[in-house]
C-alpha cells in the first residue's frame, strides 16, 4: 500500500473527512534533503472535519500529527497540514 493511501486511510478513520485531499509532493523536492526515488517522502494533507472545528489550528495539526505519528516518525520527511472549517 502506498504511503499517499496509508494516510488517507488512517485520517478517514479517525476524523470522518467531509473533505480530504492528500497530495504527493515528493517530485517537487528532487535532490533536496529527504527525497526519495519514486516518492512517498513529502505530503501536504487538505482536511476539513467536524471533529477539528472549533480547536486552534495547533490543536488541529496535533491531532493529525498523532494519527500519522507512526509514518511521520519512520518514512515521511516533509509534512504539510491545511484544515478548513467542515460544510455543515
């Protein structure tokens, strides 16, 4: 399973997304620091959900830190968070 599909899997899970977008920018970084071959080393996560309204964007970005905090500890080298308030 990829890493892309790994955390689109593990953040459904946790926070029922009316919205997620979960974008490979791997490519981006070529001969940077931390990149890899074949991608799977640099994210940026789109996210909205109830379960993050009304928190303070560090609160947010904590809570998806530690559902991802295995990935981000051992595979992930960059890791971007972008929460917008849930439709509804």
């Amino acid at each position: 399973m990829s890493m892309k599909q790994i955390i689109i899997e593990k953040l459904t899970e946790e926070f029922h997304p009316t919205h997620l977008n979960v974008i490979d920018e791997s490519e981006l970084h070529r001969g940077h620091a931390g990149y890899r071959e074949g991608g799977n080393s640099h994210f940026r996560v789109q996210i909205s959900s109830p379960m993050l309204d009304g928190k303070l964007r560090v609160a947010q970005h904590r809570a998806i830190m530690d559902c991802l905090a295995v990935e981000l500890k051992q595979e992930i080298h960059a890791f971007a968070i972008e929460v917008s308030p849930s439709a509804g």
